[in-house]
C-alpha cells in the first residue's frame, strides 16, 4: 500500500504577523467643550430668532393686505351710500308729491295692487353694501392688529350700513299688509313708507357719510 503524498498546494504558509497600530487620544480642554457648547446655542438662538423675523414679516404682510382690502371695501360703500342717500332723497320728494296729489294717489294703489314704481322706480334699495372684507378681516382676529378707536369706527360703520337695508324690510312689511291695498289707506301707507325711509335710512346718511371718511384716513396711515 503506498503512503500518500501530501500535495503541494496543502502546505500552510505562515500568517503575517499583525502589526498592532497604537491608538491615539486627543485630550481636549474644557475651554473647547464650552466653546461648541456656545457655538450651538447660538446657532439655535439664530435659528429661532430668524423664524420669528419671517413670521413677523408674513404676519405683517397679511395684516397690511386685510387692511388695505377693509379700505378699498370703505371706499367703495361710501360710494354706494352717496349715490343711495340722493336717491332715497328723491324717493321721499316723491312721496310728498303724491300726498299733496289725489289723483296721484288713485294711480299708487288700484285694482288691488300697490305701485311702487311711482314713487321709487328702482326699488326700495338703490344700491347694496359690501362686507366680505371686514368678515375675512374679523376671521383672521384683525381686532388684535389694530387700534381700539379705529376698530370701533368700523363696527360702528358696518352695523349701520346693516340698518340702512333694514329699510327694505321695513318698507316690504307695509307694502305686503293687505290694508295697504285698500285705497282709503293710501294716505297712510305713503306716510309709513316715509317713515321707514327717514328712520332707517336717510338720517341715518349724513353720519355715515362722515364714518366712512373718518375710517379711510385712519386705515391710510396704517398701511
């Protein structure tokens, strides 16, 4: 039986020796510890300081652009109520024409209907007011952007321009009570619509007119 060779490739060489590489520690002071410490609060500091700038810019421009949309709303309704207020005044000429004309009076009320045309021909209400601006302008808190008086100028001129149209109500309920059909009633039914017109409406212009100036020189400065 012949002994078996071992072959050539089986024979193991010897490992390299590893060379074991020394580890190095860099000892630092505290002077360095304290000095990135800093570094990063102050990083931080600057962040957060930036982000309050550009919201402070945002909120500004928002705040502006309500505003400057609360001013063109106001410029625009007192445009409507100028042109309102001369045209109710006519409406309560008529009205005293009619009363001092009997004949005048047959033509209001006959057949059962009443004629409003006769004594304002384009409708109880000539124009209506705008108040989208001040409703997104009150849902975005501009109460808190703005000074007390000029707040109150505001209301104050929405709430009567609210009471201005009230008018139409007013005016609808005497028109649509079937006494006011009756032609015995005419008198006194002209007399109510005047009424309604002066109590709602035309005394109320003047003053309103006066609000409207007051608020558009108060918003222009706050631009």
């Amino acid at each position: 039986m012949e002994e078996e060779l071992p072959e050539e490739n089986s024979i193991t060489e010897p490992k390299p020796e590893v060379e074991h590489i020394p580890e190095v520690y860099i000892l630092r002071g505290w002077k360095e510890y304290v000095g990135e410490s800093l570094l990063i609060i102050f990083s931080v500091l600057l962040a957060l300081i930036l982000t309050e700038y550009i919201n402070y810019l945002h909120d500004k421009k928002d705040t502006n652009e309500l505003i400057s949309n609360i001013r063109d709303e106001m410029i625009g309704n007192r445009k409507y109520e100028t042109e309102q207020y001369a045209y109710q005044l006519k409406v309560l000429k008529s009205i005293d024409s009619v009363l001092a004309n009997p004949e005048m009076q047959k033509k209001i009320v006959s057949n059962g209907e009443f004629h409003l045309n006769y004594i304002a021909p384009q409708g109880i209400l000539y124009r209506v007011f705008d108040d989208a601006a001040w409703e997104v302008a009150k849902s975005h808190n501009i109460s808190s952007k703005m000074d007390i008086q000029t707040i109150y100028t505001l209301t104050h001129i929405y709430t009567d321009q609210e009471r201005v149209t009230k008018v139409e109500d007013e005016v609808a309920k005497v028109i649509f009570n079937p006494e006011s059909r009756k032609p015995e009633n005419v008198r006194t039914t002209l007399i109510l619509i005047r009424d309604n017109y002066k109590g709602w409406a035309v005394d109320r212009a003047p003053g309103l007119l006066k609000q409207y100036d007051e608020a558009i020189k108060a918003l222009a400065t706050d631009d």
